[in-house]
C-alpha cells in the first residue's frame, strides 16, 4: 500500500531579492528622456530637411521658370526685329515697324537693342543713348543665345542674340535684344520671399500638428497611468478602460501581471492559515503534555515536532515552486533528474530493481530541485510499497512530459486513490511516514501546470502514477 510521504531534498536559500520600499531605494528609476520631446524633434528635423530640400528644389524649379519667361519675352522683341529688318539705300539697317514698348526710346530705360556687324557702324536704340553694347567677335550665334553680361558698369544685363543675313545683303548682322536683370532678380526675389514664408508657415503648421498628434497620441499611455493609480488607490482592480489596439497588449499583460500577483498573494495567505491550523494541533498536543506532565512526553515532543517539521517542509516546497513558477529560464533535463533520484533512492532500497525507459533529450518547463523533489518522492513511494520492482517510462505526450511510474506492489483500490492527495493521509500506518509526499507532489506539479493521476499497472500490477509536466521548447 503506497503512503503519500517522501523526504523532500534540502534547498540551499539564496539571498532574498529586495522587495517594497527597500526594493525602490536598491533599485532607482532610470529615465531616458521625454517621449514626447524625442518624437516631435524627429519630427521637426524631419520636416525642416523636407521642406529644406523641397524649398531649394522649388527655387530651382520656378526661378528657372521666371529667366525663360524673361527669355521669351526678349526674343518675342528680337523676332519683331529681325521680321521688320530691312536694308537702307546706304547698307543701313531700317525697320519698317519699330517696336511699340516706350523704353526703347528712353534714355538708359534697362531695355535695350541694337544691330551689330562686324566692320560697320552699330545701330542702337535710342534707350541705349551714349553706351553701346558689345559685339563679340569670339563666337557665332546662329542660333538664338541668351547669356547674362556685365558690360555696363552699374547695371547687369540679360542679352538674347542671334546672327542673320538679311535679303540682299552678304553681311553678317548680329539682332542683340537686352534686358535689366534688375527687372529679373526682383520677380525672382518676390518669388523666394513667398516661398520662403510660405515653407516657413508650413514647416510651423506641420510640427504643430506633429505636437498635437503626439500628445493626442501618447494620450492612452497617460490613461494607462491612470488607471494604474487608480488600482494602486484601490478604487479598481483592473484596467478596464478601452484602450486602441496598440496600447491593448500592454495593458492585458499588465492585467495578466496584477492577476498572478493577487493569485501569488491569496496563495501565500492561504497557505500560511494552512500551516498555521497544521501546526495547532501538534502545539496543542505538546502543551497539554507538558502541563499535564505526563510521562510519555519526551516522545510526544519528538512525534509531534516531527510532525510540525514534515508541514513546515510541505509548505516551504510549495512556497519555492510559486516563488520559481513561470520563470523564462526554467527549465531541467529529464533524464539526469531521473537518474539522479534513482541512485539517492536505491542507497535506501539496495534491493530494489530499477528500470527507465524513454527519450534521453527530454526537458520540463520545471525549475530542476522541483523536478527532482516531485520524482522523489514518487520513485521512493513506489520503492518503499512495492515488490522489489519499480519501472519508469518517459514520454512526450503533445505539450506534455508524461513520466509512468510503477510498481509491483498491492496497488490502491480506486476508492481510495483520490483520497491520498489529502495532506497526512495514509492507508499503511505501519511504516514510518506523515502522508505529505503525493500533497507535495500534486501541489508543485499544478504550480507548473502540470498533473499528477493515480492508476492500475497493467505490466507490474501494483500502483501507477503518471505525472505530466509541461515540455520546454
């Protein structure tokens, strides 16, 4: 008959991690800056390179535009020019149609023409007065040519010219019609003061947008905060509040969070009051001997303490598994484990058999010293109520780890095999043992997520207990 009880392995404690005020004094917050600040300086450096790039494109774009309408309008002239050219009865050059803008007759207006050749006497309009422009000998302009001229000493000209032959005549005459670049660089100037304060007001409108979208944004994050002082105030237990489906994640794993910290706390409170009713008896048990002093109480003290220490290690197993549950890094090499337990276990059983059976590559998602103490006390069960045979199959069944322990010992009836799961009960009272070890073993196994079943052993005909753990990936 098996009992539910085991010794379970001594754990070295380490060094308590700091927790409450003395945790938020070893551990200071570190800030990295604002997230506000960071997102609108991306965004304004952003935007100014944009718009720098943007506005230095457009520039080149419309003031290139600007010189050729200024173009055009100086060979629209020139064309007039050359189609009412004709040759006077000395070789001079006469236009039947004079062109119809008055600066051509004002002195020093900033429009100009004139009809050159090389050899004979230029022909000027009256705008040009006393100043002539020059002609050029270095290059022939067939074809129209624009370019822009320093000549006059004061004023910066934009030239159009072409060289032509005129009807009866074998001479070259060169048509130059010339504009102010003044007139020009004003157009282009208005042009980049708009630009310029148009891409000033835009870059100012887009970050301020940038400013309202982040603080619009980030606006869940401050709801979140919220919320989260509103749980610590205890006028609510959860973030309930909608969220967008970014911030959601975030705050379910913060609801996931708080949910294990109230299970980890109701835990702890229950199983103190559970380790305070299990130590009340047995204190009452040695006071009253002692009051009564009666002659049996140095084995009283000795039964009963034992009794107090086999809850104590009950309860600070459990505690541990909870204290290591769900930790990323948890994780224990089936197989070592196992034989490991198997040689503790058969210094104290030298008669026994053990056999194991299984893949060697095999891990849990258990933190080792819990996996060891579980097949302990299992394997030692087996070991101490069994035949002389214990039998130890390993298997991976779906997410699990299934280990099938069993013995060839008088098994447990079916109506009782539930009830072995209750701390200190025992259906053999006569060997040595409290009926803690299947509670342990059931407690730490639920704590991962795992189970522990008690059944018949088909092979051996004794006890079958399949304990199932959850495989590391």
């Amino acid at each position: 008959m098996a009992d539910a009880d085991a010794v379970p392995p001594v754990v070295a404690a380490g060094p308590a991690a700091p927790t409450g005020i003395a945790a938020s004094v070893a551990m200071p917050r570190l800030a990295t800056g604002s997230l506000s600040r960071r997102m609108i300086l991306i965004a304004t450096l952003w935007i100014s390179v944009l718009l720098a790039g943007g506005g230095f494109a457009l520039d080149r774009v419309l003031t290139s535009a600007i010189t050729r309408n200024f173009d055009d309008q100086l060979e629209y002239v020139l064309n007039a020019l050359v189609v009412s050219a004709q040759l006077g009865p000395d070789g001079e050059v006469l236009f039947n149609r004079e062109p119809a803008d008055q600066r051509f007759l004002e002195p020093y207006s900033g429009l100009y023409w004139q009809v050159s050749a090389r050899g004979r006497e230029d022909f000027p309009s009256r705008s040009l007065w006393d100043r002539r422009l020059a002609f050029g000998e270095d290059h022939d302009d067939r074809n129209i040519h624009s370019y822009d001229s320093r000549e006059f000493s004061g004023e910066k000209l934009r030239i159009v010219e072409r060289d032509l032959t005129l009807p009866g005549s074998a001479v070259r005459w060169r048509f130059k019609v010339a504009g102010s670049r003044d007139t020009l660089n004003d157009q282009i100037g208005a042009l980049r003061q708009i630009l310029a304060i148009s891409f000033v007001l835009l870059a100012l409108g887009l970050i301020m947008m940038a400013g309202l979208q982040t603080f619009y944004g980030l606006r869940p994050l401050r709801k979140v905060r919220q919320e989260i002082a509103r749980m610590r105030s205890g006028a609510a237990r959860r973030i309930e509040a909608p969220m967008p489906v970014e911030v959601l994640p975030m705050v379910d794993e913060l609801n996931a969070l708080v949910e294990h910290n109230e299970r980890q706390a109701e835990e702890a409170r229950r199983h103190a009051g559970n380790l305070a009713h299990a130590l009340k008896t047995p204190l009452t048990v040695i006071m009253n001997a002692a009051t009564a002093q009666a002659d049996d109480l140095a084995p009283t003290v000795i039964r009963e303490a034992t009794t107090m220490r086999r809850q104590v290690d009950h309860h600070l197993a459990r505690a541990r598994a909870v204290g290591r549950r769900g930790h990323a890094h948890s994780r224990a090499a089936v197989w070592p484990s196992l034989e490991s337990v198997e040689r503790a276990v058969g210094r104290l059983y030298p008669h026994v058999r053990f056999d194991a059976d299984g893949p060697k590559d095999l891990q849990v998602h258990v933190e080792r010293q819990d996996l060891d103490e579980m097949l302990g006390n299992l394997i030692e069960n087996a070991a101490k109520y069994g035949g002389g045979s214990v039998f130890v199959t390993v298997r991976q069944v779906g997410a699990f780890v299934e280990f099938a322990i069993e013995d060839d010992g008088m098994g447990i009836a079916e109506a009782d095999r539930q009830r072995l799961f209750d701390r200190g009960a025992r259906l053999d009272t006569g060997k040595p043992g409290t009926g803690l070890g299947l509670a342990i073993v059931r407690d730490v196994a639920e704590i991962y997520e795992g189970s522990v079943e008690l059944d018949e052993s088909e092979d051996l005909g004794g006890l079958l207990v399949r304990l199932k753990l959850p495989v590391a990936s």
